[in-house]
C-alpha cells in the first residue's frame, strides 16, 4: 500500500536478524557477524519506504488517544506517535529464574546478536579460554579441555552445546525433566539423548539447578538439587522463553492463560486497532484447537503477512499452528509435527492409535543409507493423521516435511499409504517411508495386523521370531525363539489358549508372523517396533 505511512521501531541495534542463526554464529559454523542481519534500516527505508528507529523502545500504549509512547535507549528522549493500526511484535525473553547468582558474569542468555557477541568475547578474552582463540576462523580444536555447563535441553540449550563441543569445550547439558525437547514424546526423545552423549556432551537429567557461585580464578560453581557442582568457565542458560507481554498488559489487551497476547484468526487483540504477531502471542492448536504458544519462526512470518493484509483490507486468516519443528545435532536431526501422544492423553483424548517403524533414508543397496525412527499417530475411528516424529541421521526434513502437510490437509494414512512421492536411489526408495508408515497404520485399523506395545504387555505368551544370532546381542527374558523361516514347521509348539505376542527387530518380520499365526486359528498380536522401540522404553523405566 503505497499510501501507508509505516513507522517500525526496534528496541536493539538491529532490525531483521536471523536468531535461529546465533548459536552457530558462536560456533564459527556462520563466521561472519554481517552473515546475520537479513535487513537493515537502509533496506527498509529505500525498498519499502518505511521509517525504522533502532534503539528506540515502545514504552506505552494510550488506546484511547491512539497512541505510543517512544523512549530513545540512548538519549532516554521520550516522544509520542499517533497511529490507527499498530502491531505488536516483541517476541518472547528467555526465561531467567531468581536464582542466586544468576548474574554473574560469565552467565550468558541467547536473544539477540549482541549476546552472541558477548559469548564470543568472553570465550576469547577469558584467561582460562584463550587458548586457539588468537585467529578465529570457525571450529577449534586446539582448545585445552576447559568447561562449560549448558541449563535446559530445548533448541537454544542443544544448540549451543553442540556448537560449544565443535570450539573444543567440555559441555556438560543440566535438563530439569526427564527428556530433552519437550514437544516430542519421551521414548523418541531418547534417540537424541543418546545422539548427544555419543557426540560428547555430558547428559545430566532431572538436574534442577537452584544456585550459581563465583569460584577461583573466574570460574562459577553450578548447584543443582540433588547437592551435586558442576564447574564451569562459562555458563548458557536455555531454559525456555515466555512471552513478552508487558506493554500489552500495561494497555489493557487481553492476555492468555498462556501468558501470551490473546489473538483472533486475524491476528487482532482485544482491541479491534491493534494487532499482535510471533512469539509473543497465544493461537489455537490446528488439531486440538486448545489455545497454545508457538515460538516458531514459519508460524510468527505468516502470522506478520496476515496483519498485513488485513490492516490493507483483505480478508486474511490464519488457520492455527500445528507446532512443525525440526533441530539439527551433530549431523543427525529431530522433527516433529501435529500432536504428541503426551498431549492426548493430558488432554484425556483415548481415540488414536500409534505405530514405530524403522525405514532406511533411502534404499538399502545405495551407499550412505540411515536408519530413521519413526512414529505417527492416528486415529482409529476415522484413520485421520494426527502427529508425526522422526529422528535420524538423513532425510528427517523431507519427511516431516511431507506428514506436516498431510495432518495440514486433513489426510488419512490410506492418503499417506497412496501418496504418490519421487524416487530414485540417493533419494528414497520406491516404497517411501511415508508410504511405509501408511501401510502399517492401514494394516492396524483392518485388523491385518493387531498391535500392542511394550508398556500395554499383561501376560500374553511372547514369540520372537528373530534368528538365533540375534539373540546373542540383545534378549527377552521368557521370550521363546522361532525364527520366521521355521515358523510354519513349528506351530504345534505354540499355545492356542493364550494370546501370542510377536516381536522382532523393528517389526517387519513380526508382522508376517503375525500373518501367518492369525491364519491358522491363533490369538496374535505385534508388538509395536520391535526391540528397537523396547531398548527406548526399556532405558525410561
């Protein structure tokens, strides 16, 4: 709108900064700091004609006289400026518990480019850290092992851990819960768990720190709970984000139970001139239509194109967020989409079933193949996808790229067992691992293959149909041996009063078991992925 008069005021230095970025800016992965900023207040100015103030603050809001309050951070001038729509942008603050100590310096918080920039000085100008540091061109690895303790297990805390192990420190990663990355359910996460442990980092859960202590020498003492320290040279706190919802408050705008600035379809506030977008505001759950906070970059961008057009008069919705999110570790990624069994069953929701399969990235016969970890949930009385999480070490992107979309349609898992997906070699394989898990999910609704899993278990008789070597490696206690290839010769060794319960590998050749069993005149059922999924529940219990 070429009649618009725009004013954009940002709090910081710098407008249009890519956050998602900072933790492998402190790496060296991105070495440049200009690398960062996306815009600047020139761009904004020559291309959109739009009028951008750094360093200044929005202080207040008069919703009765329409206007703002302006305060310069570096002069503290305070003006006024009148507008008729104005738009709520200032994301949300990591989280900084009163805990004692929290201010010490050497105690860092990840928001902004200038907290990176003081993590990258204090790593480069401590005198315990200087050590590589004199000509900073990326990874370092002539660091002396020195310390540093990561609080919180979500993105901004794994991030910066791995990136911390890539410039040679000893990371020690304190979670307060029992799982890494809460969106995702607790024996997926367990996968990552194990990724980041095997890649260096020292996994503490149900760490619940309550207290930093200055030490010798510039170090800090990190007390959890339990009466353990953790020394450190350099702490990051990643704890978690909440909404910034002060000025909003301030003026009145409701504010959810959430903590976040309550929003209609059309990003509007509770004040019919004001508008609300990002991090900092509360949308309805696409799936569950619970109110949720959603601190995604995909969702905040399409909510900031959405005020946009409304406040120029189109009719402009925005249909909820489903949470799709993806992390990269280590080479390896997890991403997740649509709902978590957790949340079903917080929400008392019985109506789904869930299946884990184990799929290669893409075929077995090209080199590079990875396993991937998989699980879907769907429902059973209608075969709607609800949820999907995948880990692996390739191709978890296109994947939850691919069932985002499906759950975003509404589709089903006989959409995703008839989904038609490309294929050659280094990409996939002919039967696509969304193809896959349609395919058993189907099995499981027609009654082709009966499921239970391994925490469901009572007191069924258990038959593991893996071959004899495998055995050797890994066992069910009271699980009796036949291999799927003699299983036909030896089915007057099963009982044919009692449920059997059928388990391999991953699940595959238990399901042709379980064909085999069901068809001549046997109670069977599969159990859900096999031994892979039992070593994940099994380390949880």
């Amino acid at each position: 709108d070429e009649t618009a008069e725009i004013l954009m005021v940002e709090r910081g230095p710098y407008v249009s900064y890519a956050n998602c970025g900072l933790p492998y800016h402190v790496g060296g992965v991105i070495a440049r700091e200009s690398s960062l900023l996306v815009a600047d207040e020139r761009t904004f100015r020559t291309q959109f004609a739009i009028d951008v103030r750094t360093r200044c603050e929005a202080i207040a809001i008069d919703r009765t006289q329409k206007s703002v309050k302006l305060r310069n951070v570096t002069t503290g001038e305070v003006t006024t400026e009148a507008y008729d729509k104005l738009v709520l942008s200032p994301g949300a603050s990591p989280i900084a518990p009163p805990l004692p100590g929290i201010d010490l310096p050497g105690v860092f918080r990840v928001r902004t480019v200038p907290d990176v920039k003081a993590i990258r000085e204090w790593i480069e100008g401590h005198t315990a850290l200087t050590s590589g540091l004199d000509a900073y061109t990326g990874f370092q690895t002539v660091l002396p092992a020195q310390r540093a303790v990561v609080v919180g297990g979500g993105f901004i805390g794994l991030e910066m851990a791995e990136n911390l192990v890539h410039l040679g420190l000893q990371v020690t990663l304190l979670q307060r819960g029992a799982q890494l990355l809460s969106p995702m359910d607790e024996e997926m996460a367990r996968y990552v768990a194990r990724h980041v442990v095997r890649n260096g980092v020292e996994l503490i859960l149900d760490a619940d720190v309550t207290e930093f202590r200055q030490a010798a020498h510039g170090a800090i003492e990190v007390l959890a709970a339990d009466s353990q320290v953790y020394p450190a040279d350099l702490v990051i706190m990643g704890i978690g984000v909440r909404p910034e919802n002060w000025l909003a408050k301030n003026a009145g705008l409701e504010i959810g139970a959430l903590g976040g600035i309550r929003v209609d379809d059309q990003m509007r506030t509770s004040d019919p001139d004001i508008f609300a977008v990002g991090d900092a505001v509360e949308v309805r759950n696409s799936i569950t239509g619970q109110w949720s906070l959603v601190a995604l970059a995909g969702p905040a961008n399409r909510q900031g194109r959405i005020a946009a057009d409304v406040i120029a008069g189109r009719d402009a919705r925005f249909r909820g967020s489903q949470g799709t999110a993806i992390i990269g570790l280590f080479g390896g990624a997890a991403a997740w989409t649509g709902v978590s069994e957790k949340t079903l069953q917080r929400l008392g929701d019985t109506d789904y079933e869930k299946i884990y399969l184990f799929p290669n990235s893409h075929a077995g016969y090209y080199p590079g193949a990875q396993y991937l970890a998989l699980k879907i949930i769907f429902r059973k009385s209608n075969a709607r996808l609800l949820g999907a999480q995948v880990v692996g070490l390739d191709g978890v992107d296109k994947r939850i790229d691919t069932l985002a979309l499906a759950i975003q349609l509404g589709a089903t898992v006989h959409d995703l067992a008839e989904a038609e997906l490309c294929y050659a070699p280094q990409f996939g394989s002919a039967k696509s691992p969304v193809n896959f898990a349609g395919m058993v999910a189907a099995d499981v609704l027609r009654g082709d293959m009966p499921l239970t899993h391994w925490h469901e278990m009572d007191f069924g008789f258990l038959l593991d149909v893996r071959h004899p070597e495998e055995l050797v490696v890994e066992h069910v206690p009271g699980a009796v041996n036949i291999p799927l290839d003699q299983l036909r010769a030896r089915l007057d060794e099963l009982p044919s009063d009692r449920e059997i319960l059928v388990f391999c590998r991953s699940g595959q050749r238990a399901y042709y078991s379980t064909r085999i069993l069901l068809q001549n005149g046997f109670k069977a059922r599969n159990i859900a992925g096999g031994m892979l999924s039992r070593s994940h529940l099994a380390e949880g219990q």
